[in-house]
C-alpha cells in the first residue's frame, strides 16, 4: 500500500511532507518568532506547517499572476493606488455585482467576512427587532463575538474565554435534525420598517 501512494518504507506522511517543502518549514519556524502560532489566521493552522495551496480562498479563478490581471492591476496603479473616498470603479464593480447577482438590489463593500456578517447580524436584529441569531454549527462566520459560537467541535465549548457568556447565550447553533440540542424552527419574521433604513434617510 505504501508504494502505491509513493510513501518510502519507513518514513511516515508528515515527515516526507517536510523533506519535500525545506523552505516552508523554515519559513514557518521564522514566522513563529514574531506570529502567534507562525499564522496570520486560525483556519490557516495545519499539520506539521501550513502551505499555500488555497488560492485565495477561491477568488484566484485564474490562477496566481495571471497576464490579465496583472496587465489590469499595473494599469490601475498608474492612475491611483488607495482612492480614500468615493469614486467610479467602485460604482463599476457594483454594477457588475448586480448583473452577476440580479437578487442583490443594492451592494454594500465591506473590508472582510467578518464585517460583513457582523453588519448582516445588525441588520437583521434591526429589522425584526430580535436579538438571538440561530448560525450553522461547524461552520466560520468571522471573528466578531456573535459568530464564535459552534465554530469547532465540541460545539459546547466557548471559541474563547473572551467572549462574554451574555453575548455568547444570543446565539444558537444549528446541528442536524436529529439532535436534541438542535433549536425549535424559528418562527415566521412579521415585516417591519427598517430602523436602520429610517435614520439614514433622516426622518
């Protein structure tokens, strides 16, 4: 079985992994002298030490350096690098956003996964004037203190110990049907005005 994968006798997975990636490993040993844990973020955590082979989590559908995209990025960067305000391209990007995604009436840009679902949470509590949130158990919804609920196993367990117990308790996590720790399906949300949506019009 071992030569049919292309293991050596004697010589086990992690340590043909770290013959074969020398750089890496050294790069990650460097990396932890001045990283917490050698990473940048927890999902990035893997045995014996990670290596980078996400893709940008998904948005790299081209590839790395792709003649393209930096053909594209080089010609951006000679007009601005950091425009601080408003500007057209990102009136263009909403644009294309709503044509790739009809439903999305009117596009927010947020910096992370983390803000977004943490100005989804408010907006939603602001629309139906709950405060629990029922999420996915198992599954990362960014970092904020009202995601970190069931994120790993055992779900039971606090992520961490500084996230208040009050926070942790409105949030509920969602497991299979079978389990008694399951929440009750939640009930049918009453259209309301958006509070959030009345303020910013300034009535």
């Amino acid at each position: 079985m071992g030569r049919v994968f292309g293991y050596h006798t004697g010589m086990k997975i992690r340590d043909e992994y770290r013959a074969k990636h020398p750089k890496s490993a050294a790069l990650w040993e460097r990396a932890r002298a001045v990283i917490p844990g050698g990473i940048t973020h927890d999902i990035r955590h893997l045995t014996p030490f990670p290596v980078d082979y996400w893709m940008g989590h998904g948005a790299l559908f081209l590839g790395h350096c792709h003649p393209a995209v930096v053909r594209a990025v080089q010609e951006q960067m000679a007009r601005s690098t950091h425009p601080g305000a408003c500007h057209e391209l990102e009136v263009r990007w909403a644009e294309l956003v709503n044509r790739l995604v009809p439903c999305a009436e009117l596009v927010r840009f947020t910096m992370s996964g983390t803000e977004a679902t943490h100005l989804a949470m408010r907006i939603a509590r602001a629309y139906t004037g709950r405060s629990r949130i029922v999420k996915l158990a198992g599954h990362f919804h960014g970092w904020h203190d009202g995601a970190v609920a069931a994120v790993n196993p055992p779900y039971e367990v606090p992520m961490s110990a500084g996230v208040p117990g009050a926070t942790r308790s409105l949030s509920s996590a969602a497991t299979s049907p079978r389990s008694s720790s399951s929440p009750r399906a939640a009930r049918p949300v009453r259209r309301r005005p958006s509070r959030v949506t009345s303020r910013s019009s300034g009535r």
